[in-house]
C-alpha cells in the first residue's frame, strides 16, 4: 500500500 | 464502492454546484473565502495529478478528479474575474501560510513513499483537512451567513465526514486502511462538528 497507484479514492 | 463512499462523492458534487449556482445566481462571491478556495485548488492539483498515469484504470475516478479540479479553477476564475468587485479580502484574513506549511512539514515526514507523487498525494490530504479554516474564520467575522453559502460548507464537509463509515466499511470488508486519509479525514470532520452542530439546529 502507499504505491501512488495503490489511491482509489478521491 | 459502497453506500457512504458513493454518498460522500455525490455529497462533494452538490457541493460544488450549490456554489457556482449561488455565484452564477447572486452574481457575487460575497461570503465565500477566496482564500479557501484557492486551498481547494491546491489540494484537487496535487493530489490529482497522477491523472497522468492512473487515467485509465477507473473512469468514474478520472471523470471526478477532472470535475474537482476544473470547477475549482472555474470558481478562482469567477472570483478574480466577473466577481472580483463583490469580494473584500479585509474579512478574508486568515493566515494560510501555517496550514501550507504544517501540511507541507506533515506530508514530508510521514509519506507513505518518499516520492514526489507520494508527497505531494500526503501534502493534499492534510491541507484538505484545514483548507476549509480560512472559510468558517470569515463565517465566524461576518456572523450570519446566507443560507445558500451554510449548505454549501455543510454539503463539502458531509463529503469527509462519510468517507469515515466508508474506510471503516473496507477495513471490514476488504482489509483496506488508509490512515494517513482517516486521521486527515477524522480532524477535518472534528474542524467542521462546530459548524454541522450549529447547521442541525437551524435547519
């Protein structure tokens, strides 16, 4: 987790 | 995608169209902290920039980063432009240079990766969480404010305030934890209770 990629939400 | 994640998205989009409206309608900026809005800006620019690269991977995502950040610029515009005569910055005073720099202090020693991105992604949240002090700091100078502009800071913080059951829901369900977003996300729901418990009386 953390990985910019890893932010789903807004 | 669950229920509170969903009603907090579409809480933060009648947000935005309860402002422009009362703007577009009033054809004043007259109680919206400029100051506050330009924070927004900040906020939607850098944590939206991995736009560049995450585009493609959920359309309802990218659809909502672009809203958030076109609106926003859209209502700095108004505001410095056809409004520009209706706002007076002798009310819109507070001091943004410490939420900035406490964002910024908070974001380089606790990222979740020492990456731009990463920082920047870290930077947005914790100065989202304070971006809307600058606004209630000139509620609270002005006193009483117009309806339209209670329900818009009420719709904006209703927004945070629902993404809680929804991290609780995905630790729950999935596992999922974000606890840089829930501490930004619980301090900024706390800097809004004041406020939420003023507008439940009232309406």
């Amino acid at each position: 987790k953390g990985h910019p990629e890893t932010h789903d939400e807004l | 995608m669950n229920i509170f994640r969903i009603t907090g998205d579409l809480s933060h989009l009648i947000s935005i169209f309860i402002l422009l409206h009362k703007m577009r309608t009033s054809k004043s900026c007259i109680g919206i902290s400029f100051k506050s809005q330009v924070l927004y800006l900040i906020v939607y620019v850098t944590r939206y920039l991995d736009l560049l690269w995450t585009f493609q991977h959920s359309a309802y995502n990218s659809l909502m980063k672009i809203i958030f950040i076109a609106s926003s610029a859209y209502t700095i515009h108004l505001m410095l432009n056809d409004f520009k005569p209706t706002h007076d910055p002798n009310i819109d005073t507070f001091k943004v240079e410490y939420l900035i720099g406490g964002s910024a202090i908070l974001a380089l020693l606790f990222p979740y990766k020492w990456t731009t991105a990463e920082v920047l992604w870290s930077f947005s949240i914790w100065l989202e969480s304070v971006a809307i002090l600058p606004q209630l700091f000139m509620l609270q100078r002005t006193g009483e404010a117009e309806t339209i502009t209670t329900h818009y800071i009420f719709a904006l913080g209703a927004y945070r305030a629902l993404y809680i059951p929804n991290w609780l829901y995905r630790y729950f369900t999935e596992s999922f934890t974000d606890p840089i977003s829930t501490i930004a996300g619980i301090i900024q729901t706390i800097l809004y209770s004041d406020f939420f418990y003023i507008y439940y009386t009232k309406y």
